[in-house]
C-alpha cells in the first residue's frame, strides 16, 4: 500500500514536499519531528503516516505507510483517505516534478504494518 513516485530527483521532490507542508500550503498534511507525513483533518490525524524513502538507483520516492502503534489493522477507509490525499496534493503542487505515480494495493517496500 506505498505510494511510488518516479522522478529524477526524489530528494529534492521530497524537499519541496516538505516545504510546502512546513508552510502551511499543503491542505492539511502535517510532518512530525521524525520526517514522518499524517494527514491533519480531525477525523485522519494521526491514524496512520507515510514515512518517506529515496531510492536513489530506480530515481523513485516511495511513501509507506505506518500504522497507528495501537491500530491492529490498516482498512480500506483509512488507506483510501490517505493515499487519495497525498495523491492529490502531488498532482495539485508537484505535477511538473515527477513522471508517474503509483498507489500498491497490497503492502510494498517501505510499508510497515
């Protein structure tokens, strides 16, 4: 259930990511202390995160998604809400900054729950 993103330059997509939600722009997507994304609606925050990885040699930026440390099981609402969220944000900030990107509808690299 990751989110694969093919660009040239991962780290840097991965920055401006960052700045745009540092700044407030990003809807309401919010980073913690650790790098890790939760979306910051009152229904959504904290529930799950996206922990962000730069695989450098396929020129991908992948997020996979954690599980809250009590939650036992990721659903499908929650999946959804998060992943058509952070997909759109992308589209709507970044569209120019990658060529393709990917939801995995079963657990991917770096997905961890």
């Amino acid at each position: 259930m990751a989110i694969i993103i093919h660009t040239d330059q991962p780290d840097l997509l991965l920055d401006r990511i960052y700045e745009l939600i540092d700044s407030k722009k990003a809807d309401k997507w919010v980073r913690t202390d650790d790098g890790r994304i939760t979306y910051g609606s009152l229904l959504w925050k904290n529930e799950a995160f996206f922990k962000p990885q730069i695989w450098v040699d396929e020129n991908q930026l992948r997020f996979g998604l954690l599980k809250r440390k009590d939650r036992k099981h990721i659903t499908s609402r929650l999946y959804t809400a998060f992943h058509s969220k952070m997909i759109e944000m992308l589209l709507n900030h970044f569209d120019r900054d990658f060529r393709s990107v990917t939801a995995t509808a079963a657990k991917a690299e770096p997905d961890v729950f």
